[in-house]
C-alpha cells in the first residue's frame, strides 16, 4: 500500500513527483489527454507537500502557475490548499493546491 503524500519524506515526495510527470509526459505522447491532466494534477498535489503553506497570505491574489492570464484570491488556508476565488471567474469559492500559486510574484491588493 501506498504512503499518503503526507506521510512522505521530501526524498519520497520528489520522486514520486518525478514519476508522475513522466508518466505525464507519456501520456501526453500518445495522446491520452485525460490520463495526462490526471497524473499532472497528482503531481501538484505532491508539490503541495514540499511547501510552507505560512508563505502564502489570506487576502493576497497570486497567479496561476499554468493559467499565466489567470488571479487567484486567497481567502484562507486549509492544509495544503488555499481557499478562495479565481478573480476572472464568477465568484464561487475554490479550494486548490497552493502549489498552483506563484508565491514569488505577489499582485498587490485590489
């Protein structure tokens, strides 16, 4: 059975990382779409793991790591998600994994 990536130490999180996007990366070969979106989202997922989640701030609005033109305003954290609303969309809240958010380029409050 497998760990939980919670239960995984950082050497275990980047392999299984490495694995998932290779995996990825041969299913996006023989086009398999789904099977792609699926390991590359597991993948995040795991990235998640190897984050400070204290790096991210409640209030702030980050952008999407794979959506460039796409905000993202965090209203609280839960674990390795941030809560919150994609500024472009109609206002549902969403939970993601924060490593779909680029920390590094912080947007100032809007």
């Amino acid at each position: 059975m497998k760990k939980m990536y919670s239960e995984m130490s950082e050497y275990e999180l980047k392999q299984e990382i490495a694995h998932l996007r290779e995996k990825a990366r041969k299913a996006e070969q023989m086009g398999m779409v789904n099977e792609f979106a699926v390991h590359e989202r597991k993948a995040l997922m795991a990235e998640a793991y190897l984050m400070n989640p204290k790096a991210i701030k409640d209030g702030e609005i980050y952008r999407l790591k794979h959506e460039p033109s796409t905000f993202f305003r965090v209203m609280y954290k839960k674990g390795v998600f941030a809560w919150g609303y994609r500024m472009d969309g109609d206002g549902r809240e969403e939970g993601i994994p924060i490593s779909m958010l680029q920390i590094e380029e912080e947007i100032p409050n809007q």
